[in-house]
C-alpha cells in the first residue's frame, strides 16, 4: 500500500490526534502517588502534584488498590497489576499513515461505510483493521477540527417528530397490494423483482428523481424526471426497462399518486405491478435504503433544477459498486452478474 497511495490528507490533525490520547501512569508516578496518599493528600491535589487529570488519579486508585484485603493502594503491586495486564492483552497493530490515508480517501470522496472500508482492506490484504477503529479515527478527527465526520451517512441528519393524521396519499380504489403479489418475490432469490419510488428536492419544484432497486442484488437505476407526473414516471419507467438490459418481473411502488398509470406500462411492458401499504416503507427496504444512500449526494431541501441524467447515472453507477455486506461485501453488479450471468447495462 506505501508509495501507491496518491490522495492526500490533512496530516496536520495527527500530532493533535496524538496529544489527546490516554497514558496510564508511569511507575515513578505510582510510588509517588503511594506517598502522597499515605499523607491524606486529596486526590485532586495529588493531580495537581503529578500534572494529572483528577479522574486518572481516580481511576489508578480504584483498579489497583488492594480490595482482598484492606483496600489501601500499593504502588509495588499496583505496578505488577499493570504489568500483568499488559502481557496478558493482545498485542494492538498500529497501523500506517498510509492505511489511515486509504480510509479518509475512501469516507470522503467514495462515501463508503466504516464497515464497508474494514472488510475492502481485509478482501483486498492492505490491512486488517476494525470498523470500529475506523469511526474512533473519526472522532479523534473530529475533536481536532476535522470533517470527516460529514461524510458519514447519518453524520449531519436530525431526527424529527412524524406528523400523524389521516391518510391523504395513494387514494387508488382496486390497485393491487403488496401482500398479493407472488411468494418469490419475498425469497429474495430470483432476480427481475424491483421496488420504486420518487425523490424530490424541494417542496415547491416540479423535478424530482424515479429510482428502481432490484431486490436480490441491491441494484439500482436513476432517472432524473422533469415533474412528477403519471406520464413522466410512466415515460421514465418503460426507457429504463427497455435500455438497461436487465429483468423485469414485478415493481412494488410506493403509494405516490403518480404511479397510478400502472395499468398502462403493465400492458406496455408485461412487468406486474403491486403497491406498498402507506407509512410502512419497509414493505419497500431495498429502495428505502437506497434513497438514503442518494441522499448524500442529493441532500433534501436542494433543488434538483440543474440536475442532468448523466450525473445521475455517474451516482447510481459509484453506489453500484460499493461492497454490500448482505453480499459477502460483493457489489451489486458483481452480484447481478452471479445472478443473471454477463449483462450489459448502462448504470
């Protein structure tokens, strides 16, 4: 991995990163604090004296004192406690700056997951690190000022209270629900069976984004429609069935008024369509996820005005071929490949 590394990072939070990290106290410093707390000496004081945090004081007094028998702190044991523990814990691999470089590079300009980036250096032997490890490195890089924090998926989302009241979406008499559509489609197992849905940017724009999501690969199609409208999503819908090049049985839709016209691209198209029940978007998780996946591209309150289909298309394709773990950390066209066998698609 050294030397092949070309992105940089800003190097300047490591020595900050450095200064905040916890050190046990040093064996001079447990004898002296043996005096000290032999003297009645408070341990704040003692703190004080040794150039200490109060709470390392604390916390060296309580796992090190004699508890089995009178409770009083021994620096000579204390010290042999530590020295135990040491040899006993396994030893931590620090890692390169280069390795370090690879998962910054990969947060920020991949939006790739922790999770994500631990098991592509572990399938690709550039290191063997926990994900964990990777979102302690970014907090460390957060308490010094850094960003790195922002390109997590969640790193800047609020939660907000639900409004609860009548339904007023998706008043469609007849049109086929979720829970009739076939047992094969919940198996996850045979490919052709998408879930969709539209994402808007602001409330008060007609442009708005169609996105498709294959259920048993993860794959996922972008259309950028200039209104949300039957017509449009009608439109959008039967192009991307015909040019991608993929199967098409089923598509379970969201409640959206605009996918009333499913009656005309079933008759266009042959592909069945069935509806979610409303404010249960996990009828629909595989496009539920993905369109919180869209949203770090496409954040909501943002118009969606000057959008063009080939960025669309550049966004669907990098969340095409980020690692899902629910694949073995395959991407979803590695895995509609296994499935459907060598496909020629344009996302």
């Amino acid at each position: 991995m050294d030397g092949e590394v070309s992105w940089q990072t800003g190097g300047d939070h490591s020595a900050k990163r450095r200064s905040l990290m916890y050190s046990q106290l040093t064996e001079p410093e447990r004898y002296t604090l043996g005096v000290l707390n032999r003297q009645g000496l408070s341990r704040r004081s003692i703190a004080r004296i040794l150039g200490r945090s109060p709470s390392t004081i604390s916390r060296e007094i309580r796992r090190n004192a004699c508890h089995a028998t009178d409770g009083a702190y021994r620096p000579s044991k204390a010290q042999e406690r530590t020295n135990g523990r040491r040899r006993r814990s396994r030893r931590v691999r620090h890692h390169g700056e280069a390795v370090y470089e690879a998962i910054e590079y990969l947060l920020q300009h991949e939006q790739w997951s922790p999770e994500q980036i631990a098991h592509w250096l572990v399938l690709n032997d550039v290191a063997r690190i926990s994900h964990m490890t990777i979102y302690r490195h970014v907090c460390q890089d957060t308490r010094c000022g850094g960003v790195l924090r922002s390109s997590l998926r969640q790193g800047g989302k609020r939660r907000r209270k639900r409004a609860i009241g009548p339904e007023k979406r998706g008043r469609l008499q007849g049109k086929p629900m979720i829970d009739t559509r076939p047992e094969v489609v919940e198996t996850r197992l045979e490919p052709g069976h998408w879930e969709g849905d539209t994402v808007i940017g602001t409330v008060d724009e007609r442009d708005c984004l169609l996105t498709l999501v294959e259920r048993s690969s993860g794959i996922a199609l972008v259309a950028k429609l200039p209104h949300r409208t039957v017509t449009a999503v009608n439109r959008a819908t039967l192009k991307l069935i015909r040019d991608s090049g993929m199967p098409f049985k089923t598509i379970t839709w969201d409640n959206g008024t605009e996918f009333h016209g499913y009656k005309a691209l079933e008759d266009a198209t042959g592909v069945r369509c069935y509806f979610a029940y409303p404010h249960r978007p996990w009828q629909r998780g595989s496009n539920e996820n993905f369109n919180g996946l869209l949203r770090q591209y496409f954040p909501k309150r943002r118009s969606l005005a000057r959008l063009r289909q080939h960025h669309c298309d550049l966004i669907a394709h990098k969340l095409n071929s980020r690692p899902r773990k629910r694949h073995g950390y395959k991407t979803p066209i590695e895995r509609i490949k296994e499935l459907c066998g060598s496909l020629h698609f344009e996302c």
